[in-house]
C-alpha cells in the first residue's frame, strides 16, 4: 500500500513538472510576443505623431504651395523660373 502510494506521489510529481515546463515555454512565448506588440505599439505612436505633424504642416496653403513648387515645376503667373544648371565637370589630361 505504501509503495502505491509512494508511487501516484511520483507520478503526480512528473505530471506537475511536466505542466510547470509547458507553461514556462507558452509564457516565453507570449512574453516575447508581447514585447513585440509593445515595439510596434511605439512605432506606430512615432509615425502617427509624425503624421500629425505633416497633417499640421500641410494645413497651412503657403506650406502646401511651397511643396508643390519644390516637387514640381510648379508657379505662379506672377512669377518668373530660373533654371540653373551646374557647370560641366572638366577633366584635364597630363
């Protein structure tokens, strides 16, 4: 009888080791996965508070007008364009 018991005790042991590892391991996991989250959750909180910021820059006309002349050939009637080019690269050989 005592060795029967001596015996489910040891059993019950193994089980109970054998969950704890099983745990350890699906809690690795998820630690892990959560860090993740939790960079991308960061990210995401940079790019949305650049974007506000674009949203905020691109609200003015001026600044919209200024891009659109940086980007494109883009001018008022008014206005006149220069285009410089930059002097060829002369080479000299001795």
């Amino acid at each position: 009888m005592k060795n029967l018991i001596n015996i489910l005790l040891i059993i019950a042991i193994i089980f109970l080791g054998w969950q704890f590892i099983n745990l350890y391991i699906k809690n690795a996991a998820l630690q892990k996965s959560s860090d993740k989250l939790e960079a991308d959750i960061l990210n995401l909180k940079i790019e949305n508070k650049n974007l506000d910021s674009d949203i905020n820059y691109y609200a003015n006309p001026e600044n919209q007008e200024k891009e659109l002349k940086s980007k494109t050939n883009y001018r008022d009637s008014d206005e006149k364009m220069i285009i410089i080019i930059p002097p060829a690269a002369t080479t000299t050989n001795q």
